[in-house]
C-alpha cells in the first residue's frame, strides 16, 4: 500500500520537483524517527506521504470536502485547509480512518495540543527534513531523536518567530499548543 500511496503522490506532485522532494524528505526523515522511537512505520508513513498533498489545490477544491466548522475556524488562516483536506483525500481515496494517521496529516502546519508521537513526527519531519535549508533543520532533527517533546516545542517556536518576523500574528491555536508543550518540557533540558 505504501508503494501505491507513494506512487499517487508523485504523480499528483511531479509538477512541483521541489515539494516532491519535500515530501519525499518528510518521508524518509519519518521513518527514521518512527524506527528510533519504536513508532508505526506504516503510519508514519501514509501520514508523511500525505500531508502536502492538497497543497496546490485550488482554495475552492480544498474546502469542497470540508465540514463547515473547519472552514469557518479556519476562515483567518487558509493555509491549513490544505492540511484538512489531504486527510480527507487519504480517507476517500485508500479507506483509512485512523485518527493517527489523518490527525498527523491535520496538524502537520503548527501542531495542536496532546498530540500522538505519530503526530509529532510528521510535524517535527516537516520542519527538519533534508530539502529545508532552515539554520537549525539538523538540530531539530538531533533533538527529536532523543525527545519528541523537546523538538515539537522548538518547531512551534521556530513557526511562532518567523510569523512574528513576517508581520503575521499566529493563531491563538498555535500559540495555545507552543504554551501546553512549554509546559510539558517545564525543567527539562535539551
């Protein structure tokens, strides 16, 4: 099923060789930390597989299948329909329904509160995988290999400052789930 899902996704994404390359990193960079931490591979997978396909879409074909309280939570930051709506791609097209794989593929953009280690590996390959020239791409990667936590809160910080660079003003999601992993890594060292 890998191989299939895989084979969809290139040839959906073989007319952007450099988010191809992305997810194909998110891919591989998943695996690796599914195997350190004893996680799903299959579910890593699919989910890392499948979190950018409905990247390109058009707005109105990312929402097409969406509920009408995701699109309305979601009216101030559009770019996570694209998130969304790959799930609801990954459930209609291969029948999945497990809430691991479709939450990782959700939340891959900045995260949520209490999210599952498949979650988390998916957010955290999205940011450390080997295309992302980001100054601390390996450091993030070196961190999740030994605390998942740890690297999830430093992705979140890393999303929150670059907006905050930009002239954007996060979500309050976003900013709620950076706050409940600060809380989680209170006292720990990296």
């Amino acid at each position: 099923m890998i191989d299939q899902i895989k084979q969809k996704v290139e040839d959906k994404l073989k007319k952007y060789p450099k988010r191809l390359a992305h997810v194909l990193g998110v891919y591989e960079t998943s695996v690796k930390l599914a195997k350190v931490h004893n996680l799903d591979v299959k579910k890593v997978s699919i989910a890392a597989l499948y979190h950018d396909y409905a990247k390109y879409d058009e707005i109105e074909d990312q929402i097409y299948s969406l509920e009408l309280d995701i699109i309305k939570a979601y009216v101030d930051t559009p770019v996570i329909y694209h998130a969304f709506a790959a799930a609801k791609a990954l459930e209609k097209d291969y029948n999945i329904h497990d809430q691991d794989v479709l939450n990782a593929i959700r939340y891959h953009v900045w995260g949520r509160i209490g999210m599952s280690d498949i979650e988390k590996v998916v957010l955290i390959s999205d940011s450390c995988e080997p295309n992302r020239k980001f100054e601390d791409a390996q450091s993030i990667y070196n961190m999740a290999i030994k605390d998942l936590d740890l690297a999830c809160e430093h992705v979140m910080k890393a999303s929150i400052d670059y907006l905050i660079c930009k002239g954007i003003v996060p979500a309050e999601e976003q900013v709620n789930a950076y706050t409940y992993y600060m809380e989680v890594n209170r006292g720990k060292t990296e």
